[in-house]
C-alpha cells in the first residue's frame, strides 16, 4: 500500500460524514490546462460574460491527458487505497462529464437532492435516469469524486453536500437487497429523512478533490458569483463488488460506513 493521503481523523470523518476534501490533490497546472479545453468546448468566450447565455452547459466525457494526469495522481491513489482497499478499485481513464455552471439569474434546472445512480435491470428503461439504481452494496460505485478545475467559493455554486446523509440512505438501500431501489423510489419521500442533516459547500481552489461515499446525498445550487464554476463528478468504479461480510474482516471505510449504518459490527 502506498503512503497514506489521508489522516486517521480524515478517515473517520469520510466514514461518519461520509466525504473528505482532500487539498491539493492534483496540481492547479493541470487545473489550467483542463480548463482551456472545457472553455474551448463551451463557445464561450471566458473574456466576454455577454457570451455565458446558460446557467448551465454540459460537456461530453474527457479523457484528454491533462485529465488523465489530473485523475490519476499518486496522491489520489492513496487516498483510493485508503478508502476503497488496496486493489479494490479500477483506474480512472478519465473524468467523464463536466457540468460548467455560470453566474446566471435563471434557475439551472438540476439542482434537487439526489444520490448518484449506478446500474440498471434488464427489466428497467436505459433511458429513463429515474430508473438506473442503488443498492446496498453500491454496486458499480465505489466513490463519488468532485473534481475542482476552478476556483470555488461560496458564491460560485459549490455543491452542496448533506453530511452524514449516507447513513440514511444506508438505511433506505438494506431491505432491497441487491435489488436495489430506483432513483424514483429513493425520490419518493423527497429524500426527507436527510433535511436534518448539516449543509457543507464543495469549496476550494483549483486542484481540490472532495471523496465522497456513494450513498451521499448532494445538490448543484445557482451560481450567484462571478467566475464560472468547472468541476468534475466521476464515479470511482470497483475492481471488485463491496462485500458487507468478509471472512478476514478487512472491511474498507466505505464498507464500514454502511455496517455502522446498519449497526453491525464495523471493525
């Protein structure tokens, strides 16, 4: 395993609040020359806001090597290892969609609180995103990545992140079983059982990775800033599926998380 990224408070707190930002995670360089391609794609002229017409404008998925570098840093790999388990996670061939949001009077439209999806039945709609799934040992996902390729504050429409929320989805994915639950059915109830949860905003600068555990709860917001936001959210894919009950009890933190959440023996 490699050295640690990641302190054993920042473990703990992955597994409780179910995120750590990790700064620094790939050099603000990269961020840069990420970021001339992004803008290049928008047809956006970053000097002229009269050209920002959208609140929001979606780009296709990016493997171009800056990307690649950025995704792939030793740093990011630690912290891989340290959260997933050494071997337990597939390399990034690159950082897929990008959601370039802009300061912007009008509502993006996407900006409701959700759990990312990551497989479907043969019996469910490939085209219906309320259809894809969930379930409790998260397959296809090992970690959600917000990927900062731009300075973030808090007026430049940071995620917005429910701390603690995944132990409650936790709860919602047990009784599917590997079936899972649909995004509509998580959707349902409004995600209601997380509104007590605390609020935390995705900032930072350029080159900040926030890893988030899979059943986190999260939101886009406007953008009530000046700079355009750019930011990344690939899934992080396992090597092999999450298992809750492992014969040598080598669970990772993100397994933890959950048999802590479904108050089973975690450690």
């Amino acid at each position: 395993m490699s050295d640690p990224a990641l302190t054993p408070s920042q473990v703990e707190q992955f597994i409780t609040s179910g995120f750590v930002r990790l700064d620094g995670a790939f050099p603000a360089a990269l961020a840069d020359e990420g970021r001339a391609i992004l803008w290049r794609d928008t047809g956006c002229d970053p000097n002229d806001p009269a050209t920002w017409t959208r609140p929001v404008v979606r780009l296709g998925g990016y493997a171009d090597p800056p990307f690649v570098r950025a995704a792939n840093t030793p740093l990011l790999h630690a912290a891989f290892d340290q959260l997933v388990g050494p071997g337990r996670w597939a390399k990034l061939g690159g950082l897929g969609t990008f959601p370039v949001r802009f300061p912007s009077s009008e509502p993006p439209g996407d900006d409701g609180w959700h759990v990312d999806m990551s497989f479907g039945l043969p019996e469910d709609d490939p085209n219906d995103f309320l259809s894809w799934r969930a379930n409790i040992t998260s397959r296809n996902r090992a970690l959600l990545l917000l990927f900062l390729f731009s300075d973030v504050g808090e007026d430049d429409a940071p995620t917005r992140i429910r701390a603690g929320s995944h132990v409650h989805i936790a709860r919602r994915l047990a009784p599917a079983e590997e079936r899972g639950l649909t995004l509509r059915e998580l959707a349902a109830s409004e995600l209601s059982e997380t509104e007590g949860c605390d609020e935390v905003l995705a900032t930072g600068p350029a080159g900040t990775v926030y890893l988030c555990h899979p059943f986190l709860v999260h939101a886009a917001q406007p953008h009530r800033g000046k700079t355009p936001r750019f930011m990344a959210q690939p899934p992080l894919h396992p090597a092999e599926p999450l298992s809750l009950e492992r014969p040598d009890g080598a669970y990772s933190p993100v397994e933890i998380a959950i048999r802590r959440a479904l108050e089973r023996r975690a450690e």
